[in-house]
C-alpha cells in the first residue's frame, strides 16, 4: 500500500513536471514577446522589462530557474499585474473557486446520484422517461448558455437572485447551479444505467431469494456496487466543474481563479497563464489520486486482486 | 396438515416471457409434486424451462419481461405456519399457494422455508461485501437469531460445509474464495435457515470435476443431516442419477415423464428420454466404433499436395502409425502481474511445464484435465498461436517452432483448430460462406468461382444447406454454428485438427451429433485429431489414447480402453470416479474417491510432485522429489512414486 | 437454460431439433436456420427507428444541414452588412431574430454560425476519428511494451483537463497568425481523440483474444488482415458511437473558445461570437443572445439525442 502511494506521487510529480515544461515552452514559442500587445513601448522600457523578469537570460536558464522555483513553490510574477506575484492571484481567486466548485460538487453527488437510483428503479415508467429526458438536456446544454438562460430568468425576469457578484449566500445560487447541471445529469444517467445493470447481477437474485425486503436488496448490496463506476467518473468531472468555472466566474463577476485565467489569456499574461495551468493540472492529479484510494477502498477486489490467465 | 406427504404441488404452472421477438412460452402448464424428505431431479436441455420453473416457485422471474400467467404453487402450510391461508378443501387441502401470497409474505418464504443455490458460484456472491455478512443476513432477517448468534450459527455452518479455519474466513470477500469454496458457501447460506426445501439450479455445471464430485457428496451429506427435500435441475442425467429419488424429465416448458429415479434409466418411457440417455457416452461402456479403414476423401482435389504426405499411409485395416505430431519437453510460461495494483511483481505462470508426447498418423488423442491444467495452451501452442517458451514441437519431421513467419502460416493450412464456442469463434460481422472461404482467399487458391463450389461443398460435407452460404453465424444454433467452424477447418483439406473443446458449450443431444461427424469426417479423410476436453466419458468415447495432465504436467499416457480399466496414477484414479454415471444402480454401488480441496495455483506450484497437496496416497518423499514419467510397458505411461 | 446465467432468450428458445444418436448427416432439421435473415447493421435500424428522440435527433441534424448550406444563399443579407440606422432592432417580420449593434440582420448571422459550428463538429470528429483509431489499434494490437508506453502517454494527457490543452493551443497558433477557423479545428482535432483511441484499444484488446480472431490466426491470416478484416468491423458499433459523441463536444468547444475571445471573431459569426456579443447586451437586448444560445442548444441536443440512441442500438456495453 505505501509503495504504491509512493510510486503514485512521483507519478504525479513527474506529470506536473511534464506539464509545466511543455507550457513553459509553448509561451516562449509564441512569436511576439510578452509585452508586444501593450502599446508600442519604447524599447528602453522593455529592455528594462526584460532585465527585470530575466528575459534576457538564455532560454535553457529561464527554464531551468523557472523549474527550481517551482519546486520552491514559487510560481513567479504576473507580468500583467506589476506588483503581484501568481502565487498572490492563486491565493486569493483559489479559495472562491473552490468553494463554488465544491457547492456544484456536492449539489451533483446528492441530487445525481438518488435521481438515478429513482429513476432506475422506476425503468421506463414516466419517472424514468422524464429524468432521463431532462439529464439528457442537462448533458447537453453548454454551461456558458445554461448561465446566460438562468441568468435572463431568474435575475432579470423574476428579480428572485442577483445577477451577478459575490459574497452573499443568493450570489451563489445561480453560479452553482449552473456548475452542477451537467455533473448531476451525467451522475443520474450513470447510477441509473448501473443500477439497471446491477440490479441483473446474480447476486441480487441470491439476495432476493434470502428474503431479503427490497430496500435491502438495493441499500445494502446493490449501492456500493454502483458506487465504484461513479468514483470512476468523479475525477473527469471535477476537471469539468473547474474548467467550467472558467466562463461562469466571468459571467457572474466572481473573483475566482477561473476569471483570472481567462483574464491572462486575454491579456496574454504569460506567468499566469503558465501558473494557473500547472496549478490545475497539480490539483487535478490529486484529486485523480484521490479517486482511486477511494476506489480501492470501495472495491475489495481490488485490494487483493490477481490477474487471472487461463 | 395434509395427508399426501406432499411438501410441494405444482399445478398447472405457466410462465412466460412477453420480448419484442414475440411471446415465449418458457413454462406451459408443469406440474410436478414433491414429496417431504425426498431428492427430485428435473432433467432437460437449454431452454426446457427447468429454471424457470423453479424460479417461478421463487416468485423472482425478472418481470417484465417475464410473468407468470396461471397455476399454482401450493406448499405445506403446516411448515409455513401460516394458518390463515390454508387451502379448505380439495386435494391440496392444508396447503398454502405460495403465487397468491402478497409480497411481504413471500418475502418471508424465501430464504426460510426454500433456499436456493445458483449455477455459477462467481456471479452469485455479492463481489463487494463480505461473506460473513452474506452468510448471516438471512437468519437476521428472518428473526432467527440476534447478530451475535448468528455469527456464530454462520461459523458452524462453514465448518460444516467444509471451509477451514471458518472463524477467520468470514471476514474474507468472495474474491479470495475458490470456485467450488463459494458454492459452498451458497450451499451453507441455502441452508442457514433450516429451509424445508432447498432448490439447486445446477449446482455444479460450472465447477472442475472433481470439485463437482465434492459438491455433490456435500449436498448429499447436508440432506441427511437437515431432512430438507432437495430440488436439483440439471442438464446432465448422470448427476441427477447419483441424487435423485425420482427424476422429471422437461421438454419445451412441459414435462414429459416423471417416474422413479432407477426405473427411468432403466427403462426410460418416452422416446425424448430415450433418446437423451443415448447421447451421452459412459464410461462403463465398451467403445463401439471401430476405425479399421479410411481412404482420402474425393473431394480434396484442387488443394495441393502437402509436402509431408507420405502414400504409405493410405491403408486398409490395422492402423499404420507413423508419427505426425511430436511434442518434446514443450514449456508454455506466461508472464503475470501478481498482487493488484498496490504491491505489483511480475511471476510466471508455468501453464505447461515440460510436456512431451506424439500423435500418429490417422490416431485420435484425447488430452484431459481440469480447468487450468494447461490443456487448451498445449493445443494453441501447436498451432502456434502462442510461442513456446522452450521444447520443440515437429510436424511431418519440421520443426515448427524454428520456422519463419512466413513458412509457419503455409503450415497452419495442414493444422488447423475447432474451437470451444461457436459463438465466440465465427466472426460474426461476416458470412458463412466468407467465414469457410477466407483461408482459401489467404492461399490465394483456386478462382473465386472454385472456392465458391468449395464452400458449397463443405458446407454438405457438415450436414448444412449449402443455400445458406450467405446468412451470418447469428441465424444459426449452436450445433449449426459449430458444424460452420469444423467447415473452416476442413477448407484446407487439413492433415491434423485439434478440437478444443469442441462439444462442451453444446447440449447432450447436439455433443452426440458433432462427435458422430467428427469421427464420419477422420473416416473419410483420413484426419488425426487431437481432442481437448474435460469430459472423460467423451474422450473415452472417441479416442485411442488419452494424455492426462495436470498442473501443465503430463500424469499419465495410455491406450483409452486400458487407462479406464486400468488407471494408476491417483489423480487419474480420482478423475475417473469424479464422473457420475448415468445409472442409478451403478452409481449408489461405486467407490468414490473424492479429492480434497482445489487446484493449486499454476504460478505457485507445489514442490515436487505437483500432484501431492491433493493426493491421498502422497508420502513426504513427493514434496522433495519430482517423480519421472516411467514406461510401465506397452505405451503406458505414468509420473508417480508409487506405481509399479 | 442449462449453461447459462441470467434470462436472455435467444431466438428460438426451444432446445435445438433433432434426433439423437447416430447423428444425421443431412437431417432435414439441419437445414434449417433459426433466426430472421437480418445482419448487424439492419438490426441496429431497426431498433435505432424505434427511439423517438433519436430519429428526431436525426431529422433535426438533417434540417440543420440543408439551414446551413441553403439559408445564408436564399437570405437577403449577408452576414457582415451593416446597417447602422437600424441597430438593436427587436425581432420584426424583416429581421425575424432583430439586429445587432451594428444593425446586422441576426438571424442571417445565426444561419451563417450554423455552418462554423457543422464544420467545426464534422472536421474535429473525423480527425479524432482518425487519431483515435489509429492510436488506439496500435496500441492494442501489439500490446505489451508499445501498449504501456502510448498509454502512459494518453494518461498524462488525461491528467490535464482537455480544455486548458485547447485553450493553450489555440493561444499559440492563434498569435502565430494561423486561420482562427483551422486554428479551432487543430486544436480541438489534435486533443479529443483521447477517449476514441481508449475506447478502441479496450475493443481490440478483448476481441483479439476472442476466438474467431485466434480462429483467424489459425488459418493463416496476417496481422494486417486481422486488425482491419476482423477486429476494427466488429468494434464499429462503439466507434461511431463516440464519432457521434464527439461533434456536440467540439461543437461546445467551438462555441466556448469563441465565447471567452480565442474562436473565429468579428465579423465572422459563430454561435460563440454571437452569444458573447448578445451576454454584453443582455440587459437591454436578451433577444440578441437567446436566438445563438438556442441555437447551440438544439445542435447539442440533436446529436446527444443520435448519439444516446446509437449507442443504445449499438452498443449496449457501453455506457457513461
């Protein structure tokens, strides 16, 4: 067990590793310097610029500096921002962010997951047909439109929420929901498909020929077992909460990390842009990780497993 | 109370099946009576409704698709206890009719009053929950015992059926239990309530046999023990020769005849009984078919000549026996990962660990064994779908195993292979009459217009119309589809076929038609086979000799008619005895010799003799030492200590 | 039942007809062949016609097309004129979904996306097809080393979430001057056969140890014969599947990149362009993003409906 969690962080320092090279690369092979876009310099100032981000620097010792900060932790300057470091912007958009992503999270594990179970019990009935309907327009809506449609709705039509901003409890709702749409529609179609396919196991017949009432059948020996595929999806779709945060944060006016990185896109703020990505994919690795300790621990067989060959 | 002894009384029983294909009569008015305290065996092939009837006893048909359209169920009352829902009058006075029950209360019949074993032991644990959980949530739902005692009834109970060190096993999960230790824990939580009937739905059909040997002296143990009456359905008429008291035979959803177990086989009343005793071969029955002359087929004219074809073997009567196949010191290893994703280290799994033997021309061997014996890897590492560790394998005096790429497919053409699933070996995105050319198209032999009166051809040699050449494997039976793969085989106008298996996913009746062809076919064209299976009496039935292996080792070599006179190694000595017969009488008189526990694992195996963990004779000198193949005379070959 | 777990029927439940021992050669049963005469494909249109939202996924996928080709030539605007005395008119008989701010008839701009996003969809989706395919036969097919090291490879790649990859991609060539539009298809092209080459690589990996493969070997066919003759057919079903999956997600990306400025931009209109455009006005112009914003929705929920319903018809295994 402790091998394998050893081997698993080098992995998943080694991927963040790989991750931060290629973008660091990328951005310098971007043809104009970073500070083209703003208007025409005198050329006294950039040559200043580049002396202070050590631009002047061979290529190879940016990126080696670069990679010895970053496993200080130091993610650098904004070039945009002249007085902040991207450590600074993480610091403060990351904790909105994440709270606002684990709301739709935790929104999409507790509606998602019993929608499903209900409509897989209720198969083809018009409970299921319409659950199933709904998720399907659920999955299909791009998350940029579901906020712009919410938003016509609910703030400007029936005034019941803010339109934007953050802060207050009803500055939320609209956000989160729009996160979690499409996670708790890709939830209920997953637990009820699982559920359909559980519920034609043999061992659900075996404990049904116990005598065992129905809602045992499926508490006790049908819901973990349709546990495992959803611990399976959970990462990709927490990767899908964070990237959709990036439009949502804007829409909204919500000073998260995700408005920030769009901002340094826009602005071609290379630093940032580069943090940010390795912080993501650094905190999407994790999260990857923690799945499958999870996993594991839903799945004995796992646990104990040897390959078979026949 | 009723007075007829009756513990059950189907009447009348109609179940069916409503898919989009139209509606399937599964079950079309069964009756059947069991007697309290007695064994009844329902016999009948894919499809019979032998399950469904029972299931439907259960009252767990799937629905939809399935319900149950008529008829009753009608079960003591007095054992129920459930004295307000007693039948007055009648026949079935003092009966309850477990159809007409509401939910709840059936709910409380399942698992207390009948208990059911399911076929496959692996899909029939709950993967994710431990056994001691499994084992004990029926007597808690039921109210027989508190969560303490039935732990410790549950303990008892696994002692009983034959686990050891029960105490500790009970926090395990169903993975770290072997096949035939998860049938019987399905055999002990059946039984956890003390039900007055237990229902086994092929208990042992997916079991090796000598585990299947096991299981069944357990379940006849248990039946002494909790004077439960016993409903087991099989396909198989020698398993329920050993157990039953009285025998069902099933037909189309009907049953056809019901008589006492020993009078059915002795003189079976309905000629589909009959007809079913037939096809299946005993091993106390003396071979009949004698090969004493076969000549090269007509039909074989436009493939070419194979280089090894010598003409001396074209003969008339006596079997000429120059070798066609030899094995040596052949070695399969495969490389594993062991442990699971948390402690992962590669070990080699030795599937076949020095086996050496030889076919002669024209012979049929049988190669036999259980399930991981090796026996399927020694058959595709002839062909060469599988490179061979080390040992040599030669064909009509060439090495295969040092031929190129290249000269290796020419081979192939001369040797090919009948698989084990005619539903998995038929590609099914193509057509017949595709599948049966494609090796003639690969060779590049004849014009298109020849291979097509070629397939036409083979396809009559099968015993199929030659007119469905252009329908998909989908549209045929099983049967059909395997008579569409021995076709393919035969396109090349082959020398050797090694059959996998050939007959085990078939039903009895099917198994006696393709065994009938194949030996028509080695007639006609003068084959060598090599026959793969775990069935003994169908080796017996069709081969010269039998090569017994165990644990990727050879056991034992010899003539068929000896081996099963005559056997000496323990592990064929066991095997043999392991396989029911289908005559009551014959069966309640042999000794059986059943062997403890399951197969070691191939990537761990015991020192020694492999054999030894599971020997009844076994001496500290087998753990030290491994024991030679030695000639006993007259190609009798034996690996044991003790044999002289 | 014998034999078998579960209760699937196959066609004809009946045991199989014949007689016993000694078998027929030609047996008149024999001759005779249980099921309909239907193949794979016509079997999965059949069932594919009996899910209603799926044929209307179709039928709107089809109307869609011939809007995109046909309607911006029989429109009498063009998607880039300017009417300036006639900005941010609300939907009237002449301009059925308004103008926008610089007085361009909107739904002539709405039609003209419609093309950006089909192209968008069909291009991205036969490049992945392409990619995947490849990747992931590859891979499987020769398994053991060459398989851990390619999927090593599209591991990490999964580790990033596929949107920061497009977005970087895009950056780049978007500021070396490359076409925005080819500048989308790369990008999306070049990320999102991930989960094609996965899907295939599990199909090729357990059909070829599936016995009409190894029945194939046996007679002699080589490699290539294998893959594409018996392994890629058998795994289609699952393959167009996720063709199908994979227009409405770069059709989404699309619109997305567009959405946050990285797309195709003024004046040419994408539904992404139009529904950025129509968010800044949205509180004086709602009618300005709602046309686009329906407009994406409806793509998406075609080819989502198609999509669910093929794989129903296709592949039953497959699920998420």
């Amino acid at each position: 067990m402790l091998k394998f969690i050893l081997r698993r962080v080098l992995s998943m320092i080694l991927v963040v590793l790989i991750v931060a090279s290629a973008t660091f690369f990328m951005m310098r092979l971007l043809p104009s310097g970073p500070f083209a876009r703003e208007k025409k310099l005198p050329a006294e100032i950039i040559k200043n610029l580049e002396e202070r981000y050590h631009l002047d620097d061979p290529l190879w010792k940016q990126y080696v500096d670069y990679i010895k900060n970053l496993l200080q932790g130091d993610l650098g300057p904004s070039f945009k921002y002249r007085n902040r470091t991207v450590n600074n912007i993480i610091n403060d958009g990351f904790p909105v962010s994440a709270a606002l992503g684990a709301v739709a999270v935790l929104l999409a594990v507790v509606i998602g997951i019993p929608l499903g179970i209900w409509a897989a019990l209720r198969q083809n009935g018009w409970q299921d047909n319409l659950v199933m309907f709904v998720a399907l327009l659920g999955v299909s809506v791009p998350n940029f439109i579901m906020a712009v449609l919410l938003m016509l709705i609910f703030a400007l039509g029936l005034h019941v929420v803010p339109a934007a901003g953050w802060g207050t409890f009803k500055q939320i709702i609209l956000p989160a929901i729009t996160l979690a749409g499409y996670p708790i529609a890709f939830l209920a179609r997953l637990v009820r498909s699982s559920m359909l396919e559980v519920l034609r196991q043999e061992y659900i017949t075996t404990a049904r020929a116990k005598g065992l009432s129905e809602s045992l059948v499926i508490f006790r020996h049908a819901l973990r077992n349709i546990l495992i595929p959803v611990v399976t999806v959970l990462g990709p779709l927490i990767a899908a909460v964070f990237t959709g945060s990036f439009v949502v944060e804007k829409i909204f006016a919500i000073p998260g990390l995700g408005r920030y990185y769009v901002t340094s896109i826009n602005d071609r703020d290379y630093t940032t842009i580069l943090g940010v990505t390795i912080f993501y994919s650094a905190l999407l690795v994790f999260m990857n990780f923690l799945v499958d300790l999870t996993y594991a621990w839903l799945d004995p067989r796992i646990r104990y497993v040897e390959r078979k060959v026949s | 109370m009723n007075e007829n002894n009756v513990l059950m009384h189907i009447q009348g029983l109609a179940t069916s099946f409503h898919t989009y294909a139209g509606v399937v009569h599964a079950v079309d008015d069964m009756t059947l009576t069991v007697p309290k305290d007695s064994v009844v065996g329902i016999v009948g092939e894919s499809g019979s409704g032998k399950s469904v009837t029972m299931m439907s006893v259960m009252r767990l048909i799937p629905s939809p698709p399935g319900r149950i359209e008529g008829g009753h169920v009608w079960f003591d009352g007095e054992a129920l206890g459930m004295s307000d829902r007693l039948e007055k009058d009648g026949p079935d006075k003092g009966m309850v009719d477990l159809l007409s029950l509401p939910a709840e209360e059936m709910m409380k019949v399942r698992g207390r009053h009948i208990g059911m074993i399911f076929q496959d032991p692996m899909v029939s644990l709950n993967p994710v929950l431990t056994i001691g959980l499994q084992m004990t949530e029926s007597m808690v739902v039921h109210g027989l015992a508190t969560k303490e005692e039935s732990w410790k009834r549950a303990v008892d109970m696994l002692a009983l059926v034959g686990i050891p060190n029960p105490e500790e096993r009970m926090r395990d999960y169903p993975h770290q239990y072997s096949g035939g230790m998860r049938q019987r824990v399905m055999i002990g939580m059946a039984l956890s309530c003390s039900p007055e009937l237990v229902i086994a739905d092929e208990p042992t059909t997916s079991l090796d046999v000598t585990v299947q040997a096991q299981i069944l002296e357990l379940m006849k143990e248990l039946k002494a023990k909790f004077k439960s009456s016993i409903v087991i359905i099989s396909h198989d008429l020698s398993i329920v020769a050993g157990m039953a008291d009285k025998v069902v035979v099933m037909y189309a959803g009907r049953m056809l005849e019901e008589a006492d177990a020993c009078d059915l086989y002795e003189k079976p009343g309905h000629p589909y009984t009959m007809g079913l005793m037939k096809s299946v071969p005993r091993l106390d029955a003396e071979r009949t078919a004698a090969r004493q002359s076969w000549r090269r087929a007509p039909c074989a004219v436009f493939s070419p000549p194979s280089d090894c074809a010598g003409s001396s073997w074209i003969c008339e009567g006596g079997i000429a026996m120059d070798t066609i196949l030899k094995v040596e010191h052949l070695k399969k290893y495969f490389a594993v990962n062991v442990g699971g994703p948390f402690a992962r280290h590669r070990a080699s799994l030795k599937a076949v660990d020095d086996v050496s033997f030889d076919v002669g021309r024209g012979e049929t061997v049988g190669l036999v064994g259980e399930t991981g014996c090796g026996k399927t890897t020694v058959g595709r590492t002839i062909v060469g779908l599988y490179a061979p560790t080390a040992g040599s394998i030669t064909y009509c005096d060439e090495n295969l195993c040092a031929l190129t790429h290249e000269a290796m497919r020419k081979v192939r053409s001369k040797l090919q292979m009948i698989f084990q699933d005619p539903y998995a070996s038929l590609n099914p995105r193509m057509t017949v009459g595709n599948i049966i050319e494609e090796p003639m198209d690969i060779f590049r032999i004849g014009t298109m217009a020849e291979r097509r009166e070629r397939v036409q051809e083979l396809l009559h040699t099968v015993g199929l119309n030659p007119e469905h050449a252009n329908r998909f494997p989908h549209e045929f039976s099983g049967g059909q589809r395997q008579r569409i793969g021995i076709a393919r085989a035969l396109a090349m106008s082959p020398d050797f076929i090694i059959a996998d298996e050939p007959i085990s996913a078939l039903d009895v009746s099917i198994q006696a038609q393709i065994v009938n062809m194949l030996e028509d076919l080695q007639q006609n064209l003068g084959l060598t086979y090599l026959f793969i299976a775990h069935d003994l009496a169908m080796v017996k039935h069709i081969s010269d000799r039998v090569v017994v292996l165990y644990l990727g080792k050879i056991v034992e070599v010899d003539e068929s008619k000896d081996i099963y006179r005559h056997p000496l190694h323990p592990y064929t000595k066991a095997l043999l005895s392991a396989v029911p017969i289908p005559d009551p009488r014959v069966e309640m008189q042999r000794q059986r010799i059943v062997l403890k526990g399951d197969l070691p694992s191939p990537i761990n195996p015991p020192s020694g003799c492999h054999f030894r963990t599971r020997c009844p004779i076994a001496q500290p000198i087998c753990s030290q030492q491994e024991p030679e193949l030695r000639d006993m005379g007259s190609g009798h070959v034996v690996a044991c200590h003790f044999v002289d | 039942m014998a034999g078998q777990t579960g209760w699937q029927f196959k066609d004809g439940a009946g045991p199989d007809a014949g007689s016993f021992a000694p078998a027929p050669r030609d047996s008149a049963e024999l001759q005779q062949v249980a099921g309909q005469p239907t193949t794979y494909w016509s079997d999965a249109i059949r069932r594919i016609r009996r899910n209603k939202l799926a044929v209307v996924g179709f039928w709107i996928i089809i109307a869609l097309l011939v809007v995109a080709i046909v309607g911006p030539m029989v429109s009498p605007y063009s998607y880039e004129d300017q009417d300036l005395e006639n900005t941010f008119q609300s939907p009237t008989l002449r301009h059925p979904f308004g103008t926008d701010q610089l007085g361009r008839d909107q739904l002539t701009r709405v039609m003209y996306g419609s093309r950006i996003s089909l192209a968008v969809g069909i291009v991205c989706a036969a490049l992945n097809f392409l990619i995947g395919v490849t990747y992931g036969g590859i891979a499987a097919y020769f398994g053991g080393r060459v398989d851990d090291i390619m999927m090593r490879i599209v591991d990490i790649l999964y580790g990033i979430p596929t949107l920061i990859i497009v977005i970087l991609l895009t950056v780049l060539f978007k500021d070396r001057g490359v076409n925005p539009l080819v500048n989308v298809f790369i990008a999306i092209g070049l990320t999102y056969w991930l989960p094609m080459a996965r899907i295939v690589r599990g199909e090729i990996l357990s059909l070829k140890e599936r016995e009409f493969a190894l029945a194939a070997k046996t007679i002699g066919a080589t490699n290539n014969r294998i893959l594409f003759r018996h392994l890629i057919p058998n795994a289609m079903g699952p393959i167009i599947v996720t063709v199908t999956l994979e227009i409405p997600s770069a059709i989404f990306t699309e619109a997305f990149l567009s959405y946050i400025g990285l797309g195709v931009s003024a004046p040419v209109a994408s539904w992404g362009v139009l529904a950025s455009d129509g968010t800044q006005a949205i509180r004086s112009y709602p009618y300005l993003v709602l046309f686009p914003a329906l407009a994406i929705s409806l793509t998406m929920f075609a080819f989502n409906f198609l999509g669910d319903g093929l794989r129903d018809a296709l592949d039953p295994r497959l699920r998420q």
